[in-house]
C-alpha cells in the first residue's frame, strides 16, 4: 500500500457499455503490493482527480478496472487514451476472501456494474475448482446493452452462470425480472454455501434477505459495500458507515455485519 | 419429483387433493398459452421450461415483463374478477408443467377449508413477491446515478 500513487500505463481501454470501460493498466516503474479478488485501487486522473475503482482483473501483473463515466473524474479515466499515465495507490479494503469459502458452495450474485469486483473472484474461483463445491453465477442488468463482459459468460463454461434483465429488448430471448429471481435455477445447498454479492444496495437487502431466507448463514454472505471513499487509509472519515470505515473495515463485509446498518435510514 | 413452488408451500393434504385435480400437459417452444384479455379459466405449476409473461404494447412488438421458471405458479387472475389474463404468455423453451382447471379447483376450495387458507395465502404471497420485484424495478437501480429518484 502506498500514500502516493505510482504511475501506471494504460495499455488498453475498451468499450463494456455505452458509457463504461474497461481499463488495463501496467506499472511504469515500481509495481505495487498484489491485490486481492475485492480490493479497490485509487485511480488518480493528473489534474483532475482520484477516485476509488475496484480491481475487475488480475492477470500477468497488469490490473484492470471496469469504470463507469458519472463525474468529473470518472469521466476523464474513461477517456484516456492507451499509452496515457495514472496513478495508482491501493490495494486498500478488505478482498471476498475466497480461501475462508473452501469446501463451500459458492454463489456469486452481481447486479449491474457490481460485476466488475466479482469478475476476478470468478476467475480465482474457475481456477481452482477442487477448492470449492458448485459454483454459481447470477447476473442482473437493466438491459441486454447494459451487460458487461458479454463474451466471458459462455467461456466460463462449468458453472451455471444465469442471466437476466429489467428490460429486454426484441432480440434478448433470455430471462427477465430481477436477479433474485434466478436462485431457485442455482444448484446450491444454502447451509453450506458462501455467497459473494454486490450491486446498488437495494438489490444487496433484497439479495440478502433472500439467501437467509433460504438457510445462507449471514456470516458467509459477503456483501460489497460502497462509500465516498477519499483517503482510504481509514484516517478522513468519509466512507463511515456506523461504526465501520469502508475503505479499512470494508468493502467485502459479512451480512451479519451489514444488514443491521443498511437498516438505518440516512447512515 | 420433489415438490417446489405451491407444491412445496402445501400441506400434504391439500396438496394431494390439489394434485387429483392436475393434468400434465407440455408446451413447445413458443407457444402461447394464454393471451391478455382472455379468460382466465385454468392456471399452471411449471415443472420445468421457461415462460415469458408479456405484456401488449400498441404498435410494437409485445414487451416481457418477467420470466418464470421451474416451481412457480403460472397464472392467479382466475381467482379474482373479472377473471381475465392481464398478461401475456409464451414458452421460452419446452415446458412441462401442471395445469388446473380454475373451476374445478375454487369448487373443491368451497368445500376445503384447508387448501383454500393455503392455496390464498400461497397466491397472496407471489403477488406480493411480483409486486416488491416490479417496485423495484421501478427504481432503475442498474441504471445512471439519481435516474431512479422521483423529480
């Protein structure tokens, strides 16, 4: 972990969806610490700012970062251009932890750009599969457009892999309705299951809910949480949610630690 | 089979009168199994296959509003006035499923006290799971931020 950023090149940016990319970035000089399936980096634009990105790939020490175009700053990362210099400081947050999942079931439930943190998890999971029992996959989107990694589904292959959307278009001859809906598809026995989930946090109560109701102990629902992360060395105070700071405490937190304080109106 | 859906939700009891009222019956891939407006005089426990319910848009193609799966009931207009599909639906796949005849059921539900407090509050509970799912959805979570927020 470093307070100053180190800089890195962008060797690729690709369109995912109209208005998100996907980066691939290598160091330039000093690489840092590896990261972990479910940290987050802070990607710094020169002269426009920084913001925190969750790591959507690890391969061959590049990191890569799906980002979406909503700010100033976001905006700019989405521009550049290949051969273009970031900084980079990370890896900061706790990680999914997929090593405490092993011998589980694993259920890994995403919804929308939530796919992003889950992808490399994903991978680590296909990988190893003597590691872990039946691995799941359930996807939500607001449409068929608005899917990342479209061509990766397909690749991952032995998993059941589900997908669905809010609003489906003439050509999209799969499932719609919300993503909970594809549990009763998913192979999984809920007790010995550990569950990987993140999405806008109304799909994460609802998701949550859910996977208890079904037998999931909260303990192994692990849930991404997401805040106005600034310093995320735990030290501003921006990303408090009770009594946890998610750029140290989070984002990968257990449901038993979460639903309580996603209850709370206005923290 | 193990039951699931309304099966699993029913004590045995009701659930084996229920079941003396069930036909099998299969659907190919697209058909149509009932259309909106029409009446809704039979409903459906899909064992396996996929049903998209849709809904008729006036000079477009029909637009999906959810799809069902293995377990889940098909079709609950038959309970209530004015007894009309306000739904469309069409198998996405071969689908294998039970079918009821609404009649015959809300006949023996007279006479069975027991199948109908768990038929309603099975029905009653999907509706509501329908209606927390569309609400939801109205909040456009997946899409850009605020696009969901009223005003």
């Amino acid at each position: 972990m470093t307070a100053v950023p180190l800089p890195y090149r962008v060797v690729s940016n690709r369109p995912e969806t109209t208005d998100t990319r996907t980066l691939t970035l290598r160091p330039v000089g000093e690489a840092l610490p590896a990261f972990a399936p479910g940290q987050f980096a802070m990607l710094y634009a020169f002269g426009v700012g920084e913001i925190p990105v969750s790591v959507a790939g690890l391969q061959d020490g590049a990191l890569t970062h799906t980002l979406r175009g909503v700010g100033a700053v976001s905006r700019a990362l989405c521009a550049v251009r290949p051969g273009t210099q970031v900084g980079v400081r990370g890896p900061f947050g706790t990680g999914w932890d997929l090593p405490a999942a092993t011998g589980r079931d694993l259920l890994v439930v995403a919804g929308g750009i939530g796919l992003a943190p889950l992808r490399p998890l994903v991978q680590a999971a296909l990988s190893t599969p003597r590691n872990h029992g039946r691995l799941n996959i359930l996807i939500g989107a607001r449409t068929p457009e608005d899917l990342l990694y479209r061509s990766e589904p397909d690749a991952w292959g032995r998993p059941y892999c589900g997908m669905t959307v809010d609003r489906a278009g003439p050509e999209w001859t799969g499932h719609v309705g919300v993503v909970t809906t594809l549990l009763d598809q998913a192979a999984f026995t809920p007790h010995e299951t550990t569950a990987f989930v993140c999405g806008p946090e109304v799909m994460i109560r609802a998701t949550g809910r859910e996977l208890l109701h079904r037998g999931v102990p909260a303990q192994h629902i692990r849930v991404s949480l997401e805040r106005n992360m600034h310093c995320a060395t735990g030290h501003c105070g921006h990303c408090q949610l009770g009594p946890l700071l998610l750029c140290r405490d989070g984002p990968v937190v257990g449901y038993d630690r979460a639903e309580p304080l996603l209850a709370v109106r206005e923290l | 089979m193990k039951p699931t859906g309304l099966l699993a939700a029913l004590p045995e009891g009701p659930r084996e009168r229920l079941m003396e009222l069930g036909r099998e019956v299969s659907f190919p891939a697209g058909a149509r199994i009932f259309e909106e407006g029409g009446r809704a005089d039979h409903f459906w426990v899909i064992r396996d296959g996929g049903v998209n319910l849709d809904i008729h848009v006036p000079g477009r193609r029909s637009a999906v509003v959810e799809t069902l799966g293995a377990g889940r009931l098909l079709g609950w207009s038959w309970l209530c006035p004015p007894h009309q599909w306000h739904l469309g639906a069409e198998a996405t796949s071969p689908v294998h499923a039970w079918e009821f005849d609404a009649s015959e059921v809300l006949a023996l539900c007279e006479r069975d006290p027991e199948l109908d407090h768990a038929l309603l509050t099975y029905v009653v509970e999907v509706i509501g799971r329908r209606l927390r799912a569309a609400r939801t959805r109205l909040l456009d979570l997946y899409g850009p931020y605020g696009s969901g927020s009223p005003g």
